[in-house]
C-alpha cells in the first residue's frame, strides 16, 4: 500500500510541477483560455483525446467490455468514426473561421459567425454549457471516488475530495496551458496503461487461445457482434446507442477549444494520425480489457455486477491487482487519475470561460481588463467546481447503484446534441441562421432531458430508448430543428 501512495504522490508532484511551469505563460485572457492559440500538434492531439475519454474510458468501457462481450466494440467503431470526421473534415475549417472571428470562446464564435447584434446567442450557450459542465465535472469527480475506494481501498468521499482537490489546483495556477501539459502527461499515461495491460494478460492465457470459447461457455449473446438479444430491434437500437456515443467529437466545445489554441493548420494535419492512432489503441484495449476479465472472473450464469461492482467499474483494478506487480498496479492507479482530472480540468476551464468571458465582460463589463479578468476566472473555476462536487455527493447518495458510464455519457451528451449539430451546420451551410443555431442549441439540450427522464420510461419502448440512449436522438432533432428555423427565419447580413 505504501509503494501506491509514493507513486500516487510522485504522479501528483508532476501535476503540480506542471501547473506552475504554465503560470509563467499566462499573460492575458487567450494564455489562460487557449494557450495564446501557440499550442503544438502533440500537445493538442493527447489534450483533445484525454479530454474526450474521461474516466468513462478506463472506468466505464472496461465495465462495458465485460457486460456486453463484443457488441461493444461498437462503442470505438463509434468513436473512431467520430475522431476521424472531426480532425480530417472540420478541424482545418473551424480552426480557419475561429481564427478569424478572433474567438477564444466557442460563444465567441456563434457570437461573430452569426454577426449577431443581441447576446440571445451567447447567454443561450454559455447557459447551457455552464449546466451540463457541472454535471459532466461531478460524474468525473463521483469516477474519482470510485476509483480511489477500488484501486486504494480509500473512502469513497475521501478520495472524490482528494481528486478534486489536486485537479483544482495545477488549474487555478496555470489555467488552459496546465490542462494541455497535463493531458499531454496524463494521455501518455492512458495510451501506455491501456495498450499494455491486455498484451500481458493475452500472454499469460496462452495467447489468449479460447477467448471467443471462454465467452460462449459463460454466455452465447458476449460472442454476437450484434447484440445476442432475441429482440432484432433491441440490438439495432443498442448497436446505435453504442456507435453514436462518436457523435460527440464532431464540436463539443471542451474538444474544439483544443482547435482553437492549436498554432496552425499545419500542425492539425500532423496531430489528426495522432488522434486516430490514440483512440483506435485506448478504445480497443478497454473493451479487450473488459472481456478478457468476463473469461477470467466469471462462470456461466454469474452475474458479472456481482464480481466486477456495479456497472462492473472494479474490472481494472482486479486485472492489474491480479497480474501485474505492486509497482505497476500503483502507476495504473495514476493512470486512472490521469483519465478523469484531463477531463476535469479542461470542463471546467469552459465553464469559467462561459461565466467570466461570456456573461460578466461581453454582457456586463466590456471594459474590463485582461489582468482584472484572469483574476476573477480563478475563483470562478473554484466555484463551478464546488458546484459539481456538490452534485457529485448528492448523486452518490441518491443513486448508490448508479451506472457510471450511463451518467457519464449523460453529461457528455447534453454537452455534444446541444452544441455539435450547431458546430456542424455553421462550418457546412450556408443557409444556416442565427435562429435557428438557438432552436438547435434549445431543442438539443430539452430532447436529452426529455429523452432521459420521459421516453426511457414510456411503456413498451421505453427499453429501447434505454438502449439507444440520448445522444443520437437529440442529435437529430436538433440539426431538424435548425433546418427548420433557418427556412423560417433566414439570416439578414
């Protein structure tokens, strides 16, 4: 145990290390905000996916693996496609438009794409980006907890306020350029961990002869691609809820803020493999991970929550306690820490960016300095993250048997099916108006809502709208929407 805490304390020092090394290069608002938009290709490539993974990768996909067998292999298909679209398609486009509008905000942006004289536009997304950062932010911190009470055996409560606590710290000194170091760090960290892990317990099975036959003694429905469920409509809608999960690379603002500070299109051309390469290897281990765990954990007609917890979140902790030694086991521990506080940090610098910048100097104070403001976005960032901790205590106790990939994906999805279809149709049409960017912003954040809390409770469907989950839905009733409203209302420049 003592070994764990050492490595935990060295991981920390880093962290720390790196925050104060980035406070000596903010020097205005665009340092603390986007890196004075001078950030490397590297940097921005490990920043973007360690933000877009989150504690769901390690925590939530493993657990994934192991409940679903192959079928969630959909999820990285999912996301590949996402990444790939996002980085090779929009990046250049955004990057190029961002530029020019002088944006260090994503409300920046929609603000001078749409030349828009009233700050309908902008109070309306840094609202919603507020609300569903704080949720998104307190399912990373309930993650923390969670892995801290797995891998360490510390108090659930002690280690979300250990988590939190750290995190809070290297941001409020370095601000967007220690989040970027950090996850550059922190995503090296992931990317070795999780490509590593099932490359050793695949040798230490034989090459993983009988893997396919290992999941089809413990369960027939783990070795179908498709879903295994009787159901053919039941497995669609679950193959679409897993693959659609990608849909959120296409212009979350905590991913294309990454965009934004990068130097130059040049060096988006370099760090698209870069994003590629990351999340096909990290998004495929972890599902490798998960059902090598189901084979090796797990007989036939076993419940896997009965083994691996919950939403089966202690399936990391029990591979590597089980095949790697105490040294390594502690840096995965970091490792896991790594994937949830490069999520954290970039949050919440959004949303202190979306209060500071977007409400109190674009709304109230325009005349306010850069020093005055960077000051202020310090203690903002402290009390949006008391807030999401607040509410990650609150759900901890509500909901003991939460499902924290469920929750996870539910703040990550509130954030994309309000703000991507708007990305998506700025960058590609034309015809696309001020209107109806805020009946998509709107339309997007009531239908995950509606979605969640209605439609999965409805008799006779509601399951499948479990299956599917929020995303994709919302996804399409916002850009419809948007379509709508923009013929209705086109915009007069």
């Amino acid at each position: 145990m003592l070994t764990k805490f050492v490595v935990l304390a060295i991981y920390v020092s880093i962290l720390f290390l790196i925050g104060i090394m980035a406070s000596k290069r903010i020097k205005s608002m665009s340092d603390f905000y986007v890196g004075g938009k001078n950030m490397g290709f590297w940097a921005v490539a490990f920043s973007a996916r360690a933000t877009g993974e989150s504690g769901w990768l390690l925590i939530g996909l493993t657990g994934m693996g192991a409940m679903a067998g192959l079928s969630a292999y959909w999820v990285v298909l999912g996301e590949l496609l996402g990444v790939f679209v996002s980085w090779f398609f929009m990046a250049k486009h955004f990057k190029r438009k961002s530029d020019s509008y002088v944006s260090i905000t994503i409300p920046d942006y929609l603000q001078s794409h749409f030349k828009s004289n009233t700050h309908t536009l902008r109070i309306l997304s840094a609202s919603v980006l507020s609300i569903f950062v704080v949720i998104y932010v307190s399912s990373q911190i309930d993650a923390t907890g969670i892995a801290f009470k797995s891998m360490l055996g510390v108090n659930y409560y002690t280690g979300a306020l250990i988590g939190f606590f750290i995190v809070l710290v290297y941001i409020f000194i370095g601000g967007f350029v220690a989040a970027v170091w950090s996850d550059l760090f922190q995503g090296a960290l992931m990317f070795f961990g999780l490509v590593l892990l099932p490359i050793v317990v695949w040798f230490s099975m034989d090459h993983g002869q009988g893997v396919v036959e290992g999941l089809n003694a413990i369960d027939p429905a783990l070795t179908d691609v498709w879903g295994g469920n009787k159901d053919i409509w039941m497995n669609v809608f679950t193959i679409l809820g897993f693959s659609m999960i990608g849909l959120g690379f296409l212009g979350s603002p905590q991913v294309y803020v990454r965009f934004m500070s990068i130097k130059n299109e040049a060096e988006i051309d370099k760090g698209k493999w870069v994003a590629i390469a990351f999340t096909l290897l990290t998004d495929a281990a972890a599902v490798t991970i998960g059902i090598l765990a189901r084979i090796l954990f797990t007989e036939n007609g076993q419940d896997p929550e009965s083994v691996f917890g919950v939403g089966a979140t202690d399936v990391l902790s029990m591979m590597t306690e089980n095949f790697l030694p105490t040294i390594l086991v502690a840096i995965y521990i970091a490792i896991v820490l790594s994937a949830i506080m490069s999520t954290i940090d970039s949050l919440l610098i959004i949303a202190s960016s979306a209060i500071t910048r977007d409400f109190y100097q674009k709304i109230f104070k325009p005349e306010v300095k850069d020093e005055e403001l960077t000051k202020i976005s310090r203690y903002v960032t402290i009390i949006m993250a008391l807030v999401a901790l607040s509410l990650a205590l609150i759900i901890s106790i509500v909901s003991p048997q939460r499902q924290p990939f469920w929750v996870i994906i539910f703040g990550w999805s509130g954030i994309a099916a309000t703000f991507c279809p708007v990305i998506i149709l700025s960058l590609f049409w034309k015809g696309y108006s001020e209107k109806g960017a805020i009946a998509s912003m709107i339309s997007g954040f009531i239908s995950v809502i509606a979605f969640k809390f209605v439609f999965q409770n409805m008799e006779n469907v509601g399951e499948y709208f479990r299956a599917l989950d929020v995303l994709a839905p919302s996804f399409l009733v916002a850009m419809i929407f948007g379509w709508i409203f923009s013929k209705i209302y086109p915009q007069n420049n």
